[in-house]
C-alpha cells in the first residue's frame, strides 16, 4: 500500500513540475530568440510567394544552379552547388558527367 501512494505522490509531483514548465515555456521567449521570432511570417507564405523569394534571392547572384543537375546544393550535406566537381566520360555518341560534392562523396550521373 506505501508503494501505491508513493508512486501516485511521485506522478502528481512529476505532473505538476511538467505543467508548470510547459506554462512557462510557452509564454516566455528568450531574448536570443526575439530577433528571430519577430522575422518569421505571421503565417505559412503560398507556393508563389516561396518561388518569388527564391527567385528574389537568386537574382542576388549569391546561389547558382546546377545546369546539368538543376540543384542549388547537395541533397545529402547542403554543400552549395557552386563546388560541386564534374568528371566528363564517353565517346562521340554518349557523354556522361559524373557530378560529385567534394564535402561529402555524393555523386550522380548525367547523360549530357
């Protein structure tokens, strides 16, 4: 029976400890946080407004894309597509580009 009310006063006490902190956390921004959380859209922008941003800041000249592999970076560590290094394979009929990111090894094959 001290078992029972021990684990039950252990729950109620771990229950109120959890509550009070989800209360808190919930409401309180930390002041690292306010910058970044005044900068974020007040809701989800649309399928247009995604590529209008991306376009604006493709237009800056900071991101290129890819022309064989149309990527902007590396699908497994983000790398940019700007350091991706090509090997050129083939005959006078077939040529293959291996496209490989020098930070992490992915690498993909294209028929150019």
């Amino acid at each position: 029976m001290q078992e029972l009310v021990g684990f039950i006063a252990g729950c109620l006490v771990t229950w109120l400890i959890t509550h009070i902190y989800y209360q808190r956390s919930s409401t309180t921004i930390p002041k690292w946080a306010k910058e970044l959380v005044e900068h974020l859209p007040k809701q989800r922008p649309t399928r247009d407004e995604v590529i209008r941003l991306f376009q604006e800041f493709l237009d800056t000249g900071q991101v290129e894309i890819d022309p064989l592999l149309s990527r902007v970076a590396c699908p497994e560590c983000g790398e940019s597509a700007k350091s991706f290094e090509r090997k050129g394979f083939g005959d006078d009929l077939v040529t293959v580009v291996q496209i490989t990111c020098p930070a992490c090894g992915w690498s993909e094959d294209v028929q150019a």
